[in-house]
C-alpha cells in the first residue's frame, strides 16, 4: 500500500486545506509558504496508474470539499488540495478494466469540511466509478481472490463515516484499523509496527502496518527547503525495508504495508514478495 496515496499532485496554487490548523492557512497567503507546504505535503512521486503498475493495491484516502466552491464536487487532500476524487477513480477503474482479476482497496479515512450531502455525493461517485466491481461487505475471512473472482469483484471500499451502514457497498473503518506510530525515529517506528502486530486482531479485520515518519513542527522548520523525502524518507527507507523482508504473513502476522515514496526502493515487490511464504505453508501442510 502506498501512504497517502494521490498527493503525488497537490495544488500550491489552491488555498490550503482545511486539514491545516487556523496559522497556517493565515501563513499560506505568502506563495512561498505554499511553494514550501508542498515539499512536505507529497508523499508519492507516482500517479495512480503508476503505483498501480508498481504493484500497489491499497490507497489511503483523504478527501474534502473546497470550501466557498459551488457544487459538491470533492478533492483529494493533504495540506494542498489534488485532484478530483472522480479524475482518481476513473484512472483506477481504466486500469481494472484492463486487469480483471485485480483486486485494490480504497480507504477513506479523513474527511473534512463535508457535510450529509457532501458524502451521499461522494458514495454515488463511488458506486458510478465502479458499479459491479464493488464488493459488497463480508466476513473478512470469505474473502478470497477465489471469492472476488467468481463474483467478478474488483473493488473494497472503507468509509470510515457513520454513512456506511446505508449501503451495502461500503466498508466500516474498523474493518481497517491502521495504528500510527507519530515518530521521527525509525528505531520507535519498528518498535511500534512489532507491538501492533502483535496486538491485532486474529480475526474479522484486515491491517495496515504503516512504515511511515511523521515530521514534527520543527523537523518542518530545520529543514524548511529539503522537504519529507530528502529529510525523513530517503535515509531511513532501507532500515524500514529491512524489517518487511524480516516479516512473516497471516493470521497475527503483516497484511498491508504502507509506505511513503514506494517506488524509491523495491518496496511493492518486497511486500509481495511475501506471499510466497504463505505457498511454502500450503505445501508443507499438503
């Protein structure tokens, strides 16, 4: 999985989100500052089509309303507003069109400055990007490729908003229960994703191990130009990378891994690569 996946793009031009605290968007006047938010806002370098060839198959969502606009229409959102949630839907649906045996889960998890009809306006987005694709909630434990394949299921959406129980589309967000470790530290980082793995549930949910730094307020203001790769990313990817090849999948083990800049090291392939250890299980076992 990648971590917050669209903001391979975000708009220095737009105002700034209301993600960001009351200072910021006062500050955010000056284009500077802009220019600045948005070295630390893009997490990814991909677009989705490109992650999606890259081998990642779970995006993390969080999306808004631009607040003054007319309409409803709705955006992507780290800092800076992205693109539209509809532009991102149909890029990922082309790419399932041509991949049917695909499978991708989308995780809407941060919503802000929406109200009822923001979200009906969204889910209908949704259910219109990819209609029969939609998986439709499960037990967890039913759902297989096998399963998604003969219902020709491609899609799981998590709503972590109240609205999900009016449709049967739509995932509860503690189905995805993703724990966020906060830190700059790539030692407590590991620490942290240990202790969750061993505090997941061993049944009903899936998991997200977010192998993510968070900058702090003033690692942003000592290196104001470098931005989040240069800072944090770069340098500690290959300790981080280190601990998913260490991993073992399965019921207490990992299940989806996030990560900033996927592409900056064999981050999807090592993930995947993974699995592999369930199909050894399988054969010793049989």
């Amino acid at each position: 999985g990648s971590h917050d996946s669209f903001s391979y793009w975000v708009d220095e031009q737009s105002p700034v989100g209301p993600d960001q605290a009351t200072a910021i968007k006062r500050l955010a006047r000056i284009s500077l500052v802009r220019k600045i938010m948005k070295k630390w806002s893009v997490t990814q370098n991909l677009t989705f089509k490109e992650q999606l060839e890259g081998g990642i198959r779970y995006f993390d969502l969080r999306v808004s309303s631009k607040p003054g606009e007319v309409g409803q229409e709705i955006y992507f959102i780290h800092g800076l507003f992205g693109i539209k949630v509809w532009d991102g839907m149909k890029e990922i649906n082309t790419f399932l069109e041509q991949h049917p045996k695909e499978v991708i889960f989308l995780d809407f998890n941060h919503f802000y400055a929406m109200d009822d009809n923001h979200h009906h306006f969204l889910i209908n987005r949704i259910h219109s990007a990819f209609e029969a694709k939609l998986c439709s909630v499960e037990c967890v434990e039913y759902v297989t490729l096998q399963y998604m394949w003969e219902k020709k299921h491609q899609v799981l959406i998590f709503y972590h908003h109240p609205l999900y129980e009016e449709y049967s589309f739509l995932w509860p967000g503690n189905k995805m229960p993703a724990p966020w470790a906060n830190t700059t530290n790539v030692h407590k980082l590991l620490q942290f994703l240990e202790t969750t793995l061993e505090e997941r549930s061993r049944y009903g949910t899936f998991h997200v191990s977010q192998a993510i730094l968070t900058p702090r307020v003033k690692t942003i203001a000592r290196h104001l130009i470098r931005g989040l790769k240069n800072t944090l990313v770069q340098r500690n990817l290959p300790m981080i990378l280190n601990w998913v090849k260490t991993q073992k999948p399965g019921v207490m083990g990992v299940n989806i891994i996030t990560s900033d800049f996927v592409e900056l090291v064999d981050f999807a392939a090592t993930v995947i690569a993974l699995n592999d250890l369930l199909l050894e299980e399988d054969e010793s076992t049989s």
